[in-house]
C-alpha cells in the first residue's frame, strides 16, 4: 500500500491515479484537505504564459504548456483522473496593460511567444473593460481557472476510505529503507511513504536520513479585497512594464459577498511591509491595474502564506514539479497547483507497482478545508 502523507493537490492528484490503476492507497491529512497553500492558490492552471513575459519562452513555459490541456481533459472526464462536476470559473484568464508604451510592448512580445495560447480581443468582448474607459491591450490565454473547493470536493468524493485526518510525526526506517509512518492514531506501514506535505515536508524530512533534499519557502503576501458592490468577476493578470504580472486578480464570490483576491508582484515585493502599508500598496495597485471600474471596497486583510518547493540552490522558482525518490520513500512539491499531474506522472514512473496486501486503517475522515478569506 501507498502511503501519501498530505491531502493537498498534489497527494489527492496521485491518489486518484493509483486509484485508477488499482494500486492501494491511502492519504493522510493532519487537519482539512487542501488547508496549506492548495486553499489559499487562485485556482489558475497556468500554461506558462506567465513567464514569458519577456518574449522568452523559457524552460518553465515549456514544461507548464501540456497542463492546462491535461487539466481540461480531467475536467471533461477524458484520461485517468475524473474531474466532471468541478466548477470552472473560466475556461481562459485575462492578461491587460493599460496604455503607456512599455506596456503595450510586453503584451506584444508575449502574444509572438505564445500565439497559440494567446488571443488579442476587444475590450467590449469582456464584461467590465469595455463598458467603462479601459484604454489598453487584452488578451484571453487559454488556460482555465477553477473553483479549487470544488476541486477538492470532487477528488474527495472519489477517494471515500482512503482518506484520513491524522498527523505524521515521524517515518519509520529500517536500515536506510522507509518501512512506515508514525501518526497521532498509531503506526503503519507501506510499501512506499511519498511526502507530499508542502512546507510540513521539512520537519518530516529533518528527523530522517534522507540527507541532501531540500525544499525551500518562498513567501507571498496576498490581499483579499471584500466588496459591497459586486464587479464583474476578474480572473487573470495586469501586466506593468516588467517580465511578471505587476498583479493577479481572481474573484470568489459567496451569496452574500465578493472577495478579490490579489497577488502577482504585489505579493512578492510586499513581503517587508507591514500589513497597512501592504494594504496601501494593494490600493495603489488597483489603481494602476483596473482603475477605471469604480469598485465599493469595504475591507482589506493580508494573507501571509509560503509557498513550499523543492530548493533551487538561490532561492529562484523551480522550472517544474520536484520529485525525489530513496528506498521506500519519495518526496515530491508540485511547484504549482496546475504541474499536480506532472508530479503524479514523476511519481508513478518511481513507484508504481505494489503487491502487499491492502491493510487500511479505521481512523476519522478529514473535512474540506476554507479559502483563508473566508
Ligand atoms: C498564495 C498562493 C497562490 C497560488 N496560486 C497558484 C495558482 O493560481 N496556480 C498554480 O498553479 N499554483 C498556485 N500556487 C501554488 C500552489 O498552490 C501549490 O504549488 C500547491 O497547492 C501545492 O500543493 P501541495 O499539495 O503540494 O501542498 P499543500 O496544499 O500545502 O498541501 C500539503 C498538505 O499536507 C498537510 N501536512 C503537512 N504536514 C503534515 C503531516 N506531518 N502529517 C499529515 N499531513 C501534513 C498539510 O496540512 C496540507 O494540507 C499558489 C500558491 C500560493 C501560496
């Protein structure tokens, strides 16, 4: 049996893909599923655009490209993984400059880069740009966003007995093979332990033998923008003059409000400020980003979150999914929400087969985790 330690995307993903190939499994989550950063992610399923700001189609594009098909065709219910009944918020994300020169620019060298993936429209083709002054460039990039609680909703309802709430405190070796884990509700043993426990990885990892892997945090300070008014819904990315989006914008909506949430360079350069002027500075980039909408804002909150992946060596972001595999073990950070599958892939190709007899424990169900601006 396989034992995953972590219900986020990552080790839900691999447990429908073991599920589909008829290899057991369980996953063990220490509190709600998708809690650590799968929860608190904007649900995008890049396909590299992102990066090729620049005009570079650079390695990461490449690897990221196959996903957001990969994805659409889970979310259509072709290949191994069902996901039929998550909901999409949209089957394409917005990029956007406004209208100074360097701006325009950008826009020009990402569509050369990436014109299959990447359509100029016309302002009056999107709700809320065209009815109200936007004066820039917009294009639609074929890479969907979905309603991650749904996701996980849907993933779990498949994976009825194989998931449960415990704790992992410890791997069990013996010799230098992993045998096992020791959780709050007891021991047990696997054939296979694959970590795919985000930022929690780091302390399993530091009371093992596993010498020389390594993960490395790279922080976000996010803002959630609570209207009183809703806008028309936003999903994508407001390109200033640089080679990242100067701000990511989705948008969730309840019943009774509509929160958007707001990342990008906003996000990464706020890390030092306090959480009013982090506020301040996501005020400012409204501004710049959409300031011909007249959105009624009735509260910001910073949303400090890190986001856990394999160690570059310098800190910078990792081209792909990180997976590494020992007697027993194997240890894998996606790096992104949409690389889920190509983990999965990485990780079947390092255990797949399993003849031990499925051994499944009887302890408690984890619940669904809430979008930290809830
Ligand atoms: C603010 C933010 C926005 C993002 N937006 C996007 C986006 O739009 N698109 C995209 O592709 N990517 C995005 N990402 C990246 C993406 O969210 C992550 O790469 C992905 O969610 C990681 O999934 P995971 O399953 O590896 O980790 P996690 O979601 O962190 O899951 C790990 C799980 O392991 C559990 N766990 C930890 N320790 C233990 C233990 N000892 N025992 C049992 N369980 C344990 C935790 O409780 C947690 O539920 C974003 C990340 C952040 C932080």
């Amino acid at each position: 049996m396989k034992i995953i330690v972590g219900g986020g995307i990552a080790g839900l993903w691999l447990a429908l893909e073991y599920q589909a190939r008829g290899v057991p499994c369980i996953v063990l989550e220490q509190g709600a599923l998708g809690q650590g950063q799968t929860l608190a992610s904007q649900g995008m399923i890049h396909g590299g655009t992102k990066y090729a700001l620049d005009g570079v189609l650079s390695q990461a594009a490449t690897v990221i490209g196959a996903m957001p098909n990969r994805w659409l065709d889970a979310l259509a219910g072709r290949g191994m993984v069902d996901l039929r009944g998550v909901r999409v918020h949209r089957t394409t994300q917005l990029l956007w400059s406004t209208d100074s020169l360097k701006s325009q620019l950008v826009g020009f060298f990402a569509s050369k880069a990436m014109a299959s993936r990447l359509q100029r429209i016309q302002p009056d083709e999107e709700p809320g740009f065209g009815d109200a002054g936007f004066q820039g460039l917009l294009y639609r990039l074929n890479e969907p966003v979905i309603d991650v609680s749904s996701c996980l909703s849907v993933m779990a309802a498949q994976l009825t007995g194989c998931l449960f709430q415990a704790k992992v405190h410890a791997l069990r070796w013996q010799g230098q093979r992993v045998i096992g884990v020791d959780t709050e509700h007891g021991y047990i043993e696997g054939d296979t332990v694959i970590l795919t426990a985000g930022e929690g990885t780091e302390a399993l990892l530091a009371k093992t033998p596993a010498q020389g892997i390594r993960m490395q945090r790279r922080p976000l300070a996010m803002v959630a923008v609570r209207l009183g008014q809703p806008t028309a819904p936003i999903f994508g990315h407001y390109i200033g003059f640089g080679s990242k989006p100067k701000l990511t914008v989705s948008t969730h909506s309840t019943e009774t409000s509509q929160t958007l949430y707001l990342g990008g360079q906003l996000a990464e350069d706020g890390l030092d400020c306090s959480d009013a002027e982090q506020c301040q500075r996501a005020l400012e980039a409204l501004r710049q980003g959409l300031g011909w909408r007249s959105l009624a804002i009735e509260a910001l909150s910073v949303i400090r979150i890190a986001r856990a992946e394999p160690a570059t060596g310098q800190g910078h972001r990792p081209e792909t999914a990180g997976v590494f595999h020992r007697d027993g073990l194997v240890v894998a950070w996606p790096t992104k929400l949409a690389l889920a599958p190509a983990l999965a892939d990485a990780v079947l190709a390092a255990a797949s087969g399993d003849d031990r007899p499925d051994s499944k424990p009887t302890w408690p169900t984890p619940a669904i985790g809430r979008y930290p601006w809830q």
